[in-house]
C-alpha cells in the first residue's frame, strides 16, 4: 500500500501539513509510522479524502451538460496576440495550463491578465506518470555479466 509522507500528502491535496495533521487525528486519513519513526498518511485514504473535498461536477442550475470532467478553473497569467492566433496562459492552483486559440475568440472571452478563467480539457490522450522504483540489485554474478549455470 502506498504511503506518504506528511508534506507530500500535504502537497498533493493543496493543503497545508497542519490540516493533514488534523484530518488524521479526526480519522478522516489512515495514518502510522515508517520505518524512520515519521508519521505518514495512507495514499487510499488521501485520495478518498481528495474526491470528497473536489467540487462537484455536474451543476443542474446549468443548462450546458458537457461531456468533458476536467475543468480547470484559475487566473489569466498571460495572454499572446499574433495575428489570427492567441496563446493564453492560466495558473490554476498549482498547475499551469496554456491554451492555443483564435484571436477572435481572445475578443469574445474578453481575456487578459488578470481575469478569471475556467479551462475545460477533453483530450483523446493522456499520458501518466509516475516516479521510477528502484528495481531489486541483481546478484553479484549477474552484474559482472558472468553466467551462473554452466551451458551444455
């Protein structure tokens, strides 16, 4: 089971340590202890505790359904004008999100630092990653490349 680290799970979630702290002595995260003695926070529990908090999704006081999920809503941090193109770049919490899009719809959004923005994102592929795990050292007689059977 995947642990973190109590300013990791902090980081992830976009809170500070010491309401992953709270939210552990309320139950509301599983926590223990690592091998070095540190509190740490299970990941089940943290992505739990991350859908509970999301916003909600679908708005029935809104008369547009759409079929992207992910909105990222934020503030205009730059905007680029060449002819019939503009780039507009937002900063959504800790994520940055840049847009390519036509000058006219740069107008018709009214768009410029400073505003507030929502980016919806549907995309035909997303690419996850994740950290390396240290793979297990081979034995000494595999390293050296040397074989470990005699071959017939």
């Amino acid at each position: 089971m995947t642990h973190f680290r109590i300013s990791e799970a902090a980081a992830l979630v976009g809170v500070s340590d010491d309401t992953i702290r709270r939210w552990a002595d309320a139950g509301l995260l599983e926590s223990d202890t690592d091998e070095s003695g540190r509190r740490v926070v299970s990941g089940a529990s943290l992505a739990r505790r991350a859908i509970e908090l999301a916003p909600a999704t679908g708005d029935d006081s809104d008369p547009v359904r759409r079929s992207a999920r992910n909105r990222f809503t934020g503030i205009v941090t730059g905007v680029q004008r060449e002819g019939l193109v503009a780039l507009v770049e937002l900063q959504c919490g800790p994520n940055r999100v840049v847009s390519l899009m036509t000058a006219e719809a740069l107008d018709d959004l009214a768009l410029e630092v400073g505003s507030r923005a929502t980016a919806v994102v549907k995309a035909t592929t997303v690419i996850v990653e994740t950290e390396r795990r240290q793979a297990p050292s081979p034995a000494p007689a595999a390293r050296a490349g040397r074989r470990t059977q005699e071959e017939p």
